[in-house]
C-alpha cells in the first residue's frame, strides 16, 4: 500500500462470513483525513477501475466529475455544510454524474444510477488497493452543482458525491464528527437475501 | 479459485492502465454456463461481501431475490426471451430490488439505486474470487417480477436481474449468442473522467 493508515480502524462490529475477501468488509467511508496531494499517477489508476465495471448495452453511463485543484474550494462549497467540514481535508471532492438516457436509442436508462454505482464501487475498491480511502456524500448541493457547471438536466443526473484521501488520526477531527468516526455495522445476511420468495 | 475456467477469455481488446488490479478488467459478463449446483456456502459468502457496500445514511437499500431451485423456472420466465435462452443454464438467478424509501423517515431516496449498484458490484467481484461468472440483465419483465412476488411498487423498485454461474466453452452456446461472448471494451478514461469542469 503507498498511502500507510496511522491507525487500524475498528472492525469488532462488522461479522462478515469467513471467505468474504477482505476487501469488503475492510472498506469503511472515513471522515478524517490528512491533506496530501495525490500524485496523477495514482487517481489514474482509480479512475481506470471505474471503466470496467459492467453496465446495461455496455452503455458507461458514468462521468466523474473532480478537483483536486484551484477548483477545489469551488467544489467544497458545492457540498451541504455538514460535509464540507470535514472534506476540507481530503485530497479530492468528486461528482458521479449519470447520463439519463442511452446514446444510441435516446431512451431513458432505467439501470443509470445502479450501473454508476458499479462504477463508484470499484473505483472505492482500487483506491483501497492504494491505501487510500473514499466516503460517499448524499449531502450535496445538486441544483447548485447543475447550475455552476452548466449540466444539463435533461440528458444528465447528479447522483452523489464522494471524496478521496489520506487516512487521519480520528482524534484529529472535531465534535460531533470524531463520534462517529468508526466503521458501520450491516443487517444480518438473512435480512436482504431472500430464496425464491419475497 | 473453486471453480476453474475452461478457456482463457481473450482480453486483448481491453486497455486497463498499469497499476489497476486484474479484478476490475478481468470481470466480464459471458453468457456461456454449464448447468452447476453451487454449494450454499459459496453462495452465501458471495452475497454476504455485498452487504458491505457502503450507502446513504448506511441505509443498506438493497434487497436480493434469488432462485437456484424448483422455482427456477419462475425466474427464468421473468427474464425477456433473449435472456432466457441462456440464462437457462446458469445456476442462479437474481433480481436486485431496491428500497425507494429511506426506513428512518420515509422520504425518498435519491441514490437508492446507485447504492445496489454497489452492492451488485461486491457481489460481482465476490463471485469471480471463487471462479464464478455474474451477468447482469436489464432485460428483465419488471411489471411481471412485481406482481409475481407481491412487491409493493411504492416502496420498492425492481432494479435489474443477474445470474450467477460457472463458465462454459463458449462453443457450446448457440447462434447469435456465440458471436457476442467475448470481454467488451471500453471508453478512453478521458472521455469518463473530466477534472474541474464539465
């Protein structure tokens, strides 16, 4: 790993069966991050991850819109404050934008959102590889992120927001968000897996 | 690997840069199967890594629906023909069906979808770490899935289907089918990846 954590997270909450790769329950959407500039060699490589994950009519509707940069206040500020807070500190604030419709037909793409999902997992799951963690955000500021970047809703949606960074000591961030800085649990197997009846 | 390819898929079509791990460009969704029962314990660890995708709120909006036994051939006539030809020789198939609603406060989820498609992803990726095979399915009756089960629209939406199998020669699967199986390329990263502006 090039990015070495300072700390191991606390996994004793998380029950994955034995034979799920590490890879999964591992992952957890941290908010403490150290500000570090991630070389271009790096993001490349996770944004490379992004392309192969699988989508309907091999559409890739997926566009990945970041700053790492002089944009990067512009893109804090496109966060929902709660959010902005703590990614001040990460090396990257990113956008997953879906495209609504397929290219060729022009019909709506009723597996959009879920295919850039796919896409946002595995580049979460290479920036692993790296050392490097990720966390999701919901809480942005969509109508806003159309209008600053001139994104036109018809064709394409905002989906969610995500940062990417180098792992803090969590004692390094502030109230309240040092009290939830640990990874979450999961519903039992058994709660989202249902054989042969709903 | 538990259960090993019978040929080498020919990748050379595929550009992963250097650097990217071998999982995310060496996962492909062919349709050749051999018919397999696949042990409970494989599959349960397949589906617990999806239960570590991360979500909105830790929501875990992803429900999975699975046939592997007598009501396989329910499932298999929820699948649009074109799938069914050879969906038929796979060992499971699934629906992923996601909760619209967050469960705390009842409103809607805007990344619900994006969200199993998380899930789907760790799914995929559980799956080939055995030497299993996923592919997806847009291509689904979704009217016909709702009805079949009794899930309520307003609450949930059926997403997509998928099976889950071990790989079979591909020669072994009929015109036109034979002609599509082989890994599909992809978008340059610049065409995906667009940084500071859109």
């Amino acid at each position: 790993m090039k990015y070495p954590s300072p700390y191991a997270p606390d996994f004793s909450n998380r029950d994955p069966l034995t034979g799920v790769a590490e890879d999964f329950p591992t992952r957890w959407s941290p908010r403490s991050f150290v500000k570090t500039a991630i070389p271009a060699e790096d993001l490349e490589v996770i944004f490379d991850a992004a392309r192969w994950a699988p989508s309907a009519y091999n559409e890739q509707p997926w566009n990945i819109l970041t700053s790492t940069d002089e944009t990067f206040e512009t893109f804090l500020g496109l966060l929902v404050e709660a959010n902005r807070k703590w990614a001040v500190n990460a090396s990257l604030i990113g956008f997953m934008v879906a495209r609504r419709n397929f290219t060729q037909s022009g019909k709506p793409n009723p597996t959009a959102l879920y295919d850039c999902g796919s896409a946002w997992m595995s580049l979460t799951l290479q920036a692993r590889k790296l050392g490097l963690y990720t966390h999701g955000m919901s809480g942005i500021r969509r109508d806003a992120i159309y209008e600053a970047f001139g994104i036109d809703r018809d064709d394409f949606e905002v989906v969610a927001g995500f940062t990417i960074g180098v792992l803090d000591l969590k004692e390094n961030l502030g109230k309240p968000y040092v009290d939830w800085e640990s990874p979450s649990p999961r519903k039992p197997l058994a709660e989202i897996w249902k054989q042969g009846v709903w």
